[in-house]
C-alpha cells in the first residue's frame, strides 16, 4: 500500500502563512490573486459601490481600461467641479453606493419594479435626490426637477446594465437608514446632508448576512436576466466606519460590517462562477501591513495602498508597466519605496480628500 501522507504536503508556498505571509512584503505578495475570468482593455467594464471604488474607477481608466461612463459631465466643465456634482465617480451619476440593498434597488427601480417612497428631501428651500444627494451639493429649485433629472438617470442606469460585460463592485457597509414604510433605503441619514430626520418614519438598519447575501443573489439574477453575458467582480471596501448608529463602539461595529461583507463575497465566489474576488480588503487591512496602508487618521486609505492594491489587480489582467505608470497618481515609480515624510502624507490626503466625495465621511462633523 502506499505510504499515507499529510493533505497539506507539496503545496505550493502562498498556502502557507511562514511563506506565503510572514516572509513576503506586503508590497507584493507572490500568488496572492488569480483571476476567475480575463479582464482585456477593451472589455466594457461598468463601476459602483462606496467611497474606496472610486479609487478602482479611477486607475482603470488610467492604465486604459474601457470604462463606461453612460452620464459623462458637460463639455466644459472643469474636472474638479464635475467630481463634486457627481460626474466621473462611476460607470454612472449614482454616486456612492454602500450597501447591496441600494444596489439592488436601483437595478430595480431602473427597470419599473420599485417605486421608491420619500425620495426627495429638501434643506434652505432647495430639494435634493434623497437616493443621490450628493450629486447636487446645492440642491435644485424644484421637486419637479429632482423628478426629471431622476428619470433620466434611471434610463441611463438601465443602458449601462445592458452594455456591462464586467460590473465592478465595492461592498462598503452593512448599516443603513430605510423608510419605515416602504424599506425604501438611502446613502446616509436624513439630516446629514438634506431632509429631516423623524424616528417614526426613517429606521437604522444593520443587515445581515442573510439580506447582504439575498440582495446581491437578487441583483445579479435580475441583471443577467437582461444581459447574460455579464460577469462580476466584487471587492470589499478596507475604509471602517466613520460613526456607527448601532449600540456599539465603533471598533466591533466596523469589525462586524466588514467581516458580514467579506464572508458575503466568499459565499458568492463559491457559489458562482461568473463572480471573481478581488482582496483589496485583504491588502489594505490585513495587520501584515502595519497599518502601513492608512493614513494617520487609521481610516483613510494612504495613495500607497491604493497603488498597491491595483498593481496587484494590474498582475493580472492585461495592464503593461507602462499602463501601471500611467495609473499612478503622481508619477512615482512603481517599486517598493520609502513611506513618505509627514507633511508629504498630509498632501496625498488632501489631495485625495479633494478626489473623493463621501457621504459617509460627513458624519464625522456630528462628534461632540
């Protein structure tokens, strides 16, 4: 008979923590991500989810990645103006999108099966998408005009998902606020950036695993129903928390939203084959990184991460060192380098700070 021997004996180094981990830079882990499926510069990639996927958008477009955009901003308009009103942030004007719920929602709503209920709020006289506040920092002259503008963003929504061949998604958060009613659920709070928050009519909700798991289940199956050529690639947003509104310190609460995320995308990973992992989480959170990867705020992401994490995505598909050099924000080359001097930081942050629009970041300004 032959020899027994042990199931983990000869495999390969990544498998193991010493080797795959410990003696490895988290600048590169060797064998850390194998795609599922290709991703060419000419597939037509379409982006959503929170804050950090803005950064995803952002260099695929850079290294030459077809991504679609179905609300370009006005000619003429300058880009840092066009960033605040919502444009170029994503494959659409959607703005952030945290949770699956919202996603699904929206898929929904683009397609005539949902009607969502308390959707325009309103702050100094000035009405604002309830669904996308932030895609109007001042507001628009009418509720009549949030109405319209909607509607022509939904049919621009169902465009994008018929054209997808690769939808790109960041799962950001499980918390959230729905409209007692309808379930109808929002970006972030009344009260935050427009609207009126009143306990009776507006719940927190912390979901589960169960609805974070259903609701994507339900969004891919309604999109493939409409495009069944379309693939997904998931990622897990490495940003905690800003504030929670759950009764516990905001640590567990992060720990808890991103651990129910991450396990979410795994299940999916195993139980579909047109849906790849993509560890950017993994990357930027991990404790082998030191933290090395935030800023020193420990919840913005450092340009050094975010570089990190797509050159990692780069490895993989299709993306020449060259295209690598092109994604970079400020021209840095792309080896393993020095971590850059306090006031240098604080300009990457601010100049990312200046990238991103965040609604969830707002809530900061409500610390005692």
């Amino acid at each position: 008979m032959p020899e027994e021997t042990s199931p983990y004996a000869g495999l390969p180094p990544e498998r193991f923590w010493k080797s795959g981990v410990a003696e490895q830079s988290p600048l590169a882990y060797a064998g850390l991500y194998r795609k599922r499926f290709a991703i060419g510069r000419k597939t037509r990639v379409a982006t959503a989810g929170s804050c950090f996927a803005q950064h995803i958008a952002r260099y695929l477009r850079a290294g030459g990645f077809s991504v679609l955009d179905v609300e370009p901003p006005p000619r003429g308009l300058p880009e840092e103006r066009a960033r605040a009103y919502g444009f170029g942030l994503y494959s659409a004007r959607y703005g952030n999108i945290y949770l699956p719920r919202q996603l699904l929602q929206l898929a929904r709503e683009a397609e005539g099966r949902f009607a969502p209920q308390a959707a325009i709020w309103e702050k100094d006289g000035r009405y604002y998408d309830a669904l996308r506040p932030s895609v109007e920092p001042g507001g628009l002259a009418s509720a009549a005009e949030v109405v319209a503008l909607r509607q022509d963003h939904l049919r621009q929504v169902a465009m994008l998902l018929r054209a997808a061949e690769v939808f790109v998604f960041t799962f950001g958060l499980t918390e959230g606020w729905v409209h007692r009613a309808s379930g109808t659920v929002y970006p972030t709070a009344p009260g935050t950036i427009a609207g009126r928050y009143d306990p009776e009519i507006f719940a927190f909700k912390n979901f589960t695993f169960e609805e974070v798991l259903g609701d994507f289940r339900d969004f891919r199956e309604l999109v493939r129903a409409i495009n069944p050529r379309v693939r997904f690639l998931l990622t897990v947003s490495p940003v905690p928390l800003t504030a929670t509104a759950s009764d516990q310190h905001v640590l567990p609460a992060t720990m808890y939203s991103k651990s129910v995320l991450r396990a979410v995308a795994g299940q999916l990973y195993q139980e579909h084959e047109d849906i790849d992992y993509f560890p950017a989480y993994e990357i930027v959170a991990g404790h082998p990184s030191r933290g090395f990867f935030y800023d020193a705020n420990l919840r913005t992401v450092a340009e050094a991460g975010v570089e990190t994490v797509m050159r990692v995505f780069f490895a993989e598909h299709a993306a020449t060192g060259a295209a690598q050099q092109e994604a970079a924000v400020d021209g840095a080359p792309r080896q393993a380098r020095r971590r850059p001097g306090a006031a240098a930081r604080a300009r990457r942050a601010e100049a990312r700070r200046e990238r991103e629009v965040c609604e969830e970041a707002l809530l900061e300004a409500f610390a005692e």
